[in-house]
C-alpha cells in the first residue's frame, strides 16, 4: 500500500459515508462491492475515524487490498482493489 504518494489512484466506483458511523460504512462497502468486478478499484471517503481499523480488516477478511489510504481535512480516503 502506498500512502505516500501525492496522487490517488484511478477509480471505478466511488462510495461516500461521511456522517455515517460504525457499522454503517462497512455494511454500504459490502453492498457496493457485490456489484463490481475483480480487480476494479473502489474509493471510499469518510469521517469515522473507526475506518482506520475497519477498512484494513475489511480488506484483508475478505481478499481484497487496500492500495491507498490518506486523510484529508477530517476525511480519509481509501482506495481498494478488490480480489
């Protein structure tokens, strides 16, 4: 995973949960991935800061990677390739 890096990557699918809290975010990734491809990339922005912890574990449960992740002005930012 690359954090560092200053540009994003190119996605397929955007999902916002900004004002949603855990469970939400995780329970609305879930949906969105069943309608996309292997190997497409989904970016996810939100603001509860328990995605720090629940997107990796998201992921790494369910085979997918998390390619790039950064916070921005109060949001964070994930961008994952799914297996």
């Amino acid at each position: 995973m690359d954090d560092t890096a200053d540009t994003p990557p190119v996605h397929d699918a955007e999902l916002d949960t900004t004002g949603l809290y855990c469970p939400e975010p995780i329970m609305l990734m879930h949906n969105k991935v069943r309608d996309m491809e292997r190997d497409e990339v989904l970016k996810v922005v939100a603001s509860d800061p328990a995605t720090i912890r629940d997107v990796p574990k998201f992921c790494h449960f369910l085979g997918h990677a998390l390619i790039y992740q950064r916070e921005l002005g109060g949001c964070y930012q994930y961008f994952i390739r799914l297996g």
